[in-house]
C-alpha cells in the first residue's frame, strides 16, 4: 500500500475505531431518549428533519452521477 509498511494494520485500526465510535454515539442516543427522556418534541422533530435532509442530500448526490 504505497511502501507503507502497516498500512493494511492502520487502516483496519482505524476502520475499528471508528465502528467503536459509532456504536457509542448510537448507544448514547438511544439511552438519552429512552432512559433519562432528554428527547423533548423539539428535540425529535429536528433529529427527523436532519434525517430527512441527510436522505435528500444522499439522492441529490447519486442523481447528480446519472
């Protein structure tokens, strides 16, 4: 991989860590919702709108290369 050594190594480290991090922030919301009941409406309704632009923002994206 470009005559770096432990490329393969690094990339599957870093691969790992963020797959840790991830898990952990999808952890964190689930146990805020459900748990402590830190998701007020507001709060809800703006996690759905940024869902829903993030999809939009991914169909524009793969529109745009056909």
């Amino acid at each position: 991989m470009h005559r770096i050594l432990y490329g393969g190594y690094i990339l599957l480290s870093g691969l790992l860590l963020l797959a840790i991090v991830a898990f952990n922030w999808f952890k964190d919301i689930i146990n805020e919702s459900t748990f402590l009941g830190y998701h007020t409406l507001v709060v809800r309704k703006g996690l759905k709108i940024g869902f829903i632009l993030f999809l939009a923002s991914e169909v524009m994206l793969f529109l745009g290369f056909f």
